[in-house]
C-alpha cells in the first residue's frame, strides 16, 4: 500500500543543541535504512520549510504508524498521512514520481 505522508518538523527552541544534532543524525540513518529496504519509496525537502514530503509503501496503516513513530524526531513531528491509489490515466507504478527525462 501507498501513503503520502507531509511530516513537518518543530523542534523546540530550547532544545539542547547537542540532543537536536544526535536527533537528527538517527534520524537520518533510520530514513537511508527504510529508503534501502523499500519502505520509504520517496523523500522531497519542503523548500523554505523543515518539512519533507514522502511516499511510503508499507502492508497496511498500522504498519506506517508503527514506522512514522519509531522515528526519533516524531515527538517534534506534524504529520498529515494520504493513502494512495493508482490512477486510472497512470501509465507506469511510478509516473508521477520519475525524474524528468528518465
């Protein structure tokens, strides 16, 4: 299954530098790992934001709870979640996320 997922990200601003730089460091090596085993299909930056679109495609909703929410950042998240569906006009699984000229 498919889902788009919008996560935005607050941290507080008194947060201690050191815990935001170690949090994010995790959360960096747990996003590569779940991109390399397909989980998490596709990962854009929100320009001008602190904020990332991305496409997940996990077994069922519960799994992509369990998954956003093992992320060491998800206290300081905001996160709004679409499920997916193949459009009928589609012409590939992926059509609307190929790089241009692929």
């Amino acid at each position: 299954m498919l889902f788009h997922a919008r996560m935005r990200v607050r941290l507080p601003h008194d947060l201690d530098q050191d815990t935001a730089d170690r949090l994010k460091e995790l959360e960096r090596q747990q996003a590569q790992e779940l991109q390399r085993d397909g989980r998490w299909r596709h990962l854009w930056r929100v320009a001008g934001e602190y904020a990332n679109i991305s496409v997940f495609d996990v077994g069922s909703p519960d799994e992509l709870h369990r998954l956003i929410s093992q992320l060491p950042l998800f206290p300081y998240m905001d996160v709004e979640v679409t499920p997916l569906a193949r459009h009928p006009s589609a012409i590939s699984d992926d059509a609307a996320f190929d790089e241009p000229g692929s």
